[in-house]
C-alpha cells in the first residue's frame, strides 16, 4: 500500500530536517588552538572558540582563552594596542632561540658586515639569537636594530661565548625606531646579538651587525 503525505506534513518534516541539521555541529572536536577561518553562517565557529574579525577580509576562530597565537615566524593577522599587526615570516632561521640554536652570520669569514630585513619576535615568547666571531684582537661592533614602535619596544644586546650580556641596546637618539648596541675593543672569540620583546610585545624588524677596525 502506498501512503501519501499531506504538503502540510511533507513541509513540516523538512522544517525538522533542517532544525536538526543546524543543531549539530559539522567541526571536529579536536581543533587545537591554532586560528581557522569563521565559517559563513551560524554556527559560525564551534563551541569553545570565538570569531574574531581582524578586518573586513579576514575573520579568524580562535580558541577561547588561547590569545589567538600561532607558531613563531608564521604569518598571521592579530591586533595589539597600536592596531593592526602582521608578523613577517622569518621560519627559515627559525629554531634560533638559544645560543646553541643560533643564527650563524658570515663575520668574519666572509666580510664584516651583515644585514638581515623581515625578521620577526612573534609570538612575545620568541628569541632570536645570532652569532659572530671576532679574528682580530681590538676590533669593534656596532648592531643595530630597525622596528615600528608604534607596536611596541624590543630588547637588543650584545652576548660573550658564556651568553651573558656585554652591552644593552638604547634608543639612538632623534630616532625612536632604531636600537643601538656598540661595543669597543673586543677580544677574539664568539659573540652573539640577542633579541627578545616584553611580555605581551609582537614586532618585526631588521637588522645590522657591523665589525670595524681595530
């Protein structure tokens, strides 16, 4: 036997599908706390997580309580303060936290001068670490760090072999967005230029080790 369904009932039934449908929720459980984009209708993102609109393009789930952070050196869109941020993506020297890990520049074999753009110290955990060597008893250093700081301030010294700091880095003066480390009379040896940033500090810069003299 054959059974007919009223228009009534058949619209009904659809209206219950589509209820039921929307109730469930089509994300996987276990996101992780890495941002994904917002979806484009409700629910927008899963429980536990909350879009948040970074402009009017980019729309980010981020996970509760996580402060909308990813790895170090990755590019992602995150406001502070100052405003809109956008990390530069520096993985390529990425692991350089630590003496032991650290960036190996190319003083002196290979000049005296070395100059690196679009690095970043993201997330506010990050260090970046860079190592030298001086060849010649009495020679000089001057490192220079170039950054917004409309974002924020960073840290800059000069490091011994045993990682302990020889010269804190200062603001030049006339010039709110440069840093400056100089250190006379080096002995031979390994040195290394450290960068780090304040709690809850994200910022990109460059920068400038210079070897001279003796």
């Amino acid at each position: 036997m054959t059974m007919r369904l009223s228009p009534r009932f058949t619209f009904a039934l659809a209206v219950g599908t589509l209820m039921v449908a929307v109730a469930c929720s089509p994300y996987d459980p276990k996101l992780g706390d890495v941002p994904f984009r917002c979806g484009n209708a409700d629910p927008r993102c899963p429980e536990g997580y909350t879009c948040v609109e970074h402009d009017q393009s980019t729309q980010l789930c981020e996970k509760n309580g996580s402060g909308g952070t990813v790895d170090a050196g990755a590019d992602a869109d995150r406001t502070n303060d100052s405003g809109m941020f956008s990390c530069a993506n520096d993985t390529e020297l990425e692991p350089n936290n630590s003496t032991t890990e650290s960036t190996i520049t190319p003083i002196p074999d290979f000049g005296d001068t070395y100059e690196l753009v679009n690095l970043a110290i993201c997330p506010d955990t990050d260090q970046d670490f860079f190592r030298f060597r001086i060849d010649t008893m009495g020679k000089n250093v001057k490192v220079d760090l170039t950054y917004n700081s409309s974002f924020g301030s960073l840290n800059m010294s000069v490091l011994n072999s045993n990682g302990d700091s020889i010269r804190d880095a200062t603001p030049v003066p006339g010039d709110p967005n440069t840093l400056r480390a100089e250190v006379p009379n080096l002995p031979t040896g390994t040195f290394y230029v450290k960068v780090s940033a304040p709690a809850g500090i994200q910022n990109n810069y460059a920068l400038s080790i210079v070897t001279s003299g003796p």
